[in-house]
C-alpha cells in the first residue's frame, strides 16, 4: 500500500494494469462519542473547465446513488464501527468521455448549526482499491491543516493523457461560519435552490 501525502498522486495503469474498476473508500470517527456528528460523501464528475458535466445529475450521493458508472454506497451517518464508513465505487470504461475528474466531496452535515469541524473527527482517511483486492492500493490520512473546514475535496481521480490517475487533495471548501454547502455546490455549476436549505 502506497502511503500519499496532500498532493501526492499514483498512476492506476501502473499500480493497477488491467484493472478498469476502482473503490474509494472513507472512514472517520467522532472526537465526542454520542454526539450526532455526520459526514456525507459525494463523488462529483467535472468537466475541463472543473464545472459539473450534468448541472442536474452529475453529483452522486446518497439521494443519488448512481450515474454513469460511478455509485454510491449508502449514508452512514455516525462513522461509528471499523472499516470504510462509505464507498464510492468508479467503473472507468463507464464514465463519460468528457468527464476529466472525478472529485470526492465531504460535507459535515448541518455543520453550522451544530458548530462542527473535521477538527472534532478522528482518523479521517481515505483508501482506494482495485477490483477484487481488499488490501488498498494507497491511502491519505486527513492532516491537522483541515480541523477548521467543515467541507473538503480529499482526493480526485483524474485522466492524465489518457490514463486515469488518483490524487490526494485535501482541499478546503470553508469553515462552518462562512459558508454554505449549496453556495460550494453551486461554485461547481449545479442548479441549488435556496429551500430547502443544504
């Protein structure tokens, strides 16, 4: 298993030969044990312009499992118990041409009305399999840099000159006091309504 650091980045045509099908999966823990504290995943597949490629469907997360061979595992909504939290599984020869990146989104749910940041999560990673293997390709472990975000891109796959590639990002999207999870949604070109509020 390949250990990443923020930026780090592997080539799956070389780590993975063969292999079209790929998992991330995301684990946490809350700092404060009974205290409701939820992380919502999404994968979001963006064009070369780093826009949504379908500003009405393009964003696949527990209300929208599925799109275009990539889907989503289902909301956990406690991170409690070991293992992968919630998975986003990647079929490669499915996803649109178009598609340059695949973004992997956390959102702490209601984040500003519970005043939480990743701050207050423990050992936030994430892993990316290949098909069929239980042991990771490579892992990035969330730094101490992301305690005051309440919302981060941890890692993308990407297509490099045709090959696709993993990247752990770690890319802060705001503090809970600042920001609005549909005002970062729609920096990516999705259609957001104001109600209900997100």
């Amino acid at each position: 298993m390949i250990q990443l650091s923020k930026g780090g980045n592997i080539n799956l045509a070389k780590e993975a030969n063969g292999v079209t099908e790929f998992s991330i999966g995301l684990g946490w823990d809350a700092a404060q044990p009974g205290k409701e504290f939820d992380l919502d995943v999404a994968a979001i597949a963006l064009n070369a312009s780093d826009k949504a490629f379908e500003p009405d469907n393009s964003m696949i997360f527990y209300n929208n499992p599925e799109w275009n061979g990539i889907k989503h595992s289902g909301d956990n909504r406690t991170g409690a118990g070991s293992g992968d939290d919630e998975t986003i599984v990647v079929d490669t020869t499915k996803v649109p041409a178009g598609v340059e990146k695949i973004i992997i989104l956390v959102n702490i749910h209601d984040a500003k009305a519970r005043q939480q940041n990743f701050g207050m999560v423990n050992n936030a990673y994430c892993k990316l399999y290949a098909k069929g293997q239980t042991e990771p390709l490579a892992k990035f472990d969330l730094t101490e840099d992301a305690s005051m975000s309440r919302c981060i891109v941890f890692c993308q796959l990407y297509r490099h000159n045709g090959e696709w590639k993993f990247k752990a990002l770690e890319e802060d999207k705001g503090s809970y006091d600042s920001v609005l999870y549909r005002d970062i949604l729609r920096g990516y070109g999705f259609n957001i309504p104001n109600s209900p509020a997100i």
